[in-house]
C-alpha cells in the first residue's frame, strides 16, 4: 500500500473533514463515549479552521490519489501542539498514522517542544505516540455543567482585551515558564468566550476560551474557582474545559459544583516540559 503524505490545502477541508467525524465517532462508539465532533458538518469546519490558519501546519495521506487520513499542528508559539489526528477507520493499523505524525514531528525538531493531548481509552493512539517518543504527563478529565455557586462581590470577570496581554503572558511563563503569545494573540481577534479574572484590579487568571480548545491560568485554585464561577454567570452554554486530576482539590470542588466527567485523557509531551506552579487547564492539544 503506498502512501503518499503532502501539505493539506483548503479543497482537502470536506475529506479531512468526514474522515475527523468517522475516526472519532468509530473510537467513541466502540468505548461507549459521547462525541466530540456532534456532526460532520462541525468536523469539515474544524479541518478548514486548521488547513486556513497561518501558523496551523496540515499534512494529509493520500492513496490512489484520495486522502485517507490527516494530521495537524499548531506552531503559534514555542511548543508545539499536535491534533486532531485522525486515518479513515478501514485503513487503521497500517502505519498511516505514523507517517502523518514522523512528518509533523521531523517539522517540529526545532521546536521547544511538542505536546499533545489523546483519549485515554484509546489504547491505539497512546500505543503510537509512545513508541514516537511522547511521555505522560498529566492525567485529565474532561468535564462539562454550570457551576451550582455564584461569584463573589470581591472579584470581576470582563472579557479579554489587547491591553491585557501582557499580564496573560507573565501568568503563563511564572506558571507554566513558557508563554502562549500569540494564541492569545488570536483569542483577542477571534474568540468572545475569552475572559479574565480581576482582584482588586490585578489580573490573577485567564482563559482563551471556555470550550475544549480553550486553555486557563490561574496564581491559585481559588482564583481558577472564582474564573469557573464568573465564567458560569456570563456565559449562557455549559462550560466545557479539561482539568488535571491530580489537581485533587480543584477537581473534587468541580464535582461538587456539579459538573460532570465526560471522559479520561492524557497529556503526552516530548522536549521542554515544566511541572506547572499553579492551577492549569489545558486546551485540547496542550
């Protein structure tokens, strides 16, 4: 079987797209797990979103002429983060995969670091990207609900601006020692669910997005509640975010809260990691 692996482009956006949506609905289904992807017309929209983005590198696998699988990487800022991933369910376990990801991580050599974040009932998946040279890192859980409490009259939450960038970018480098530029960059441009929590007018934790691409930061697990609590009374939706479980206090106050786990996932590293600081959300690549 010849595979051929090239440069998506936005006419590869509806096959990419069908084959994201069979891919991960196959996975979800055979485990019992709810979809990520609720339709094929949201997952062709995820594929163009990435094969358009400037600093999102597509690479897709094409046999006889048609693409069978692809594979994505966002290089805004210094790490890397690798997904979606996906190969067209009747060609699986033939090394296709791999070849989508060698290509992306050969690109990547130069970088910090390449992170990313896979379904922990996913025995496939995990199986490749530590035979590639990825660690576990962190076991997470996404969650999803509205909060039960209120937010408290000593803390403001308003949506993200320019102005707040560098504050964001502190935060993220004293927490994480790297810093996420240009994603907020983007957040600021394009996102209305980005926000950030203000104590006595100093920022003290932000999200780029209350979805399951969107990351948060906070100095404590205090202020990353009193974000999820005013996110909870501004935004009209469930939330939906990713949390480390080892985090023990944070998740159990969301349980109590009333949010829900969806399923288990893992964030998977290789190069420059740094155990975090303070209280994290990691977005669905990283």
């Amino acid at each position: 079987m010849r595979i051929k692996i090239r440069p998506a482009v936005m006419s590869d956006a509806k096959d990419c797209g069908c084959i994201l949506y069979d891919a991960f609905k196959d996975i979800a289904d055979r485990h019992r797990f709810p979809l990520d992807l609720p339709t094929v017309e949201h997952a062709i929209m995820i594929a163009a979103i990435c094969i358009n983005h400037p600093s999102t590198y597509g690479v897709v696998a094409e046999r006889g002429g048609r693409v069978v699988g692809s594979s994505f990487m966002d290089e805004r800022d210094q790490i890397y983060g690798i997904g979606p991933v996906s190969v067209k369910t009747n060609l699986q376990k033939r090394g296709i995969g791999r070849k989508l990801m060698e290509t992306l991580l050969e690109r990547g050599k130069n970088a910090a670091g390449v992170r990313l974040i896979q379904d922990s009932f996913n025995a496939m998946s995990i199986s490749l990207y530590t035979t590639l040279g990825f660690e576990v890192k962190e076991p997470l859980a996404l969650i999803e609900g509205k909060p039960r409490s209120q937010p408290s009259d000593d803390i403001r939450v308003r949506p993200l601006k320019k102005e707040d960038l560098d504050d964001c970018d502190n935060l993220c480098q004293r927490i994480h020692s790297i810093k996420r530029s240009n994603e907020m960059l983007d957040a600021v441009k394009m996102s209305s669910s980005a926000f950030v929590l203000l104590r006595q007018d100093r920022l003290t934790a932000y999200s780029s997005g209350v979805t399951f691409w969107g990351h948060a930061v906070a100095e404590t697990g205090a202020d990353m509640q009193a974000l999820i609590l005013g996110l909870g009374s501004i935004v009209p939706e469930q939330l939906s975010f990713i949390v480390p479980i080892r985090l023990t206090h944070f998740f159990r106050w969301c349980l109590g809260e009333g949010f829900r786990v969806v399923k288990p996932m893992t964030l998977m590293a290789m190069g420059q990691y740094k155990e975090p600081e303070g209280c994290y959300l990691p977005s669905g690549n990283y």
